[in-house]
C-alpha cells in the first residue's frame, strides 16, 4: 500500500467517526445488529407477488392506514382472495414495513410495529410526548436494542 492510500483509509476512518461523534442518533443505528425480516407469509406471495415484485411492495414504511389503503387499491384493482388472508397480509406488512408516531399512535399499533410488549407501549402512551429518539430510549424499562433496530419506523 502506498503512503497516500493509508492517508486516505485514515481520512475516511476520521470522517465516520466524526459523523458518529456529531449523531448520537447515527451512532445508535450503526450500533444496531441488522435483523432479518422473517419470511413472508404465503398469503403475501399469493395476494401480492402474482402481480407485482415483493420489493416494489415494500419500498419504504408506511403507517398503518396506509397499508390500509394500499390492499383496498389491490382489490379496486383485481386482487381476491378471502378476509383472511388480506388480514394476514395487512398484519404481516405493518409489522414488518410499519411506521408509527410515537406521539400520536395508539399504544397496540406502538407494539405491533416496534415488536414490543403491550406493557411497554402502554409505558410510552403515558409518558408522552417524546422530543426525538434520545428522550424515548431513556424512558426506564424501554427495550433500547429492540427500539434502535426499528429507529427507521419511529417518527416524532
């Protein structure tokens, strides 16, 4: 290696650290062990997959009306299949591709889509507002770890 290539490895070593240093938020996401996602349910590939990509489907988080939304668009246009299984779809897609509004968001929707114990989402309904990310995960008895691997669905 040459000398300018280990100048540049420590350059670019020095700026991640500061980006980390100067965004407790960062440094709590880069800390964060990615989760696999389990395997969709077969109704997901039965309902949805037939006519269009999974990962076109599930592009970014939506809240849970929105998820709403999108399966009656599925129906309006074509998609069939029993209660069931659209309620096994709906399940599966805010659980795995929810948004919430930790300020806002009824405290089952709050555990639904952060994976949390009823017990804590009833914790977080009645301690808020929540100013940012920081001010949530130091509310006692929050599950920090389960919070930061969902910190991307958690809007304040």
């Amino acid at each position: 290696m040459t000398r300018l290539t280990v100048l540049a490895m420590a350059a670019i070593g020095m700026g991640l650290a500061i980006v980390l240093m100067a965004s407790p938020t960062a440094a709590h996401q880069a800390a964060a062990p990615a989760e696999p996602r389990p395997e969709p349910p077969p109704e997901f590939t039965k309902l949805c997959v037939r006519c269009h990509p999974s990962d076109k489907i599930v592009e970014g988080r939506r809240y849970k009306t929105q998820w709403d939304q999108v399966l009656e668009q599925m129906v309006a246009r074509g998609a069939t299949g029993t209660d069931q299984e659209f309620d096994v779809v709906f399940d599966y897609l805010v659980s795995e591709f929810g948004r919430v509004d930790i300020n806002k968001a009824p405290a089952d929707e709050i555990a639904q889509v952060l994976h949390l114990e009823q017990g804590v989402a009833d914790t977080i309904v009645k301690q808020r507002p929540f100013a940012d990310f920081d001010t949530l995960s130091a509310l006692p008895g929050v599950p920090v770890l389960e919070l930061t691997k969902r910190r991307d669905a958690i809007v304040f």
